[in-house]
C-alpha cells in the first residue's frame, strides 16, 4: 500500500494549512474501520490509509473519516492483461 502512497493521505485543515495534503513521507498504513470490529477489511485498499506519525489519529479506526475531506484516496494502477 505505501508503494502507491509515499506521501502520507492526510488533508490538514490546520493553521495555514487549509485542505492541503500533508507533505511527510508515509510510515505507517492505517485503518479506517478497526481489524477488530471488520477483520474481513484488513487488507481492502478502501480501508487503508497511509499516514506518517505526525498524522495518525490514537483510535484504532476513524470511520467517520471522508475521502477528500480527511484523506487523499487511493488511486491503485487498473493492470491489463493481454
């Protein structure tokens, strides 16, 4: 997942930074629902995040965060086969 997101996802909305990405380098992938309440969501590319340190929230899950308004979404590659 971070070798199609080295930028950690995060959009601040803090300071001078309104609605613009965070600029550190991803460490860490994170859920957006908790392995523990959807363990069949572990490795689905719509529940991941990649986020630096800096940005990753102490709760084990933020459902509640929106694609485009908290985060940059996942764009994976579509691979053809010929």
């Amino acid at each position: 997942m971070r070798g199609h997101n080295p930028v950690c996802q995060k959009i601040l909305n803090v300071g001078m930074y309104k609605n613009e990405q965070c600029h550190n380098a991803s460490t860490l992938v994170h859920h957006l629902v908790s392995p523990k309440e959807r363990p069949d969501l572990f490795l689905v590319p719509s529940n991941l995040v990649c986020l630096c340190e800096n940005c990753h929230p102490p709760t084990e899950g933020t459902p509640d965060w929106v694609a485009g308004k908290d985060y940059v979404a996942t764009v994976l590659p579509k691979w053809r086969v010929s």
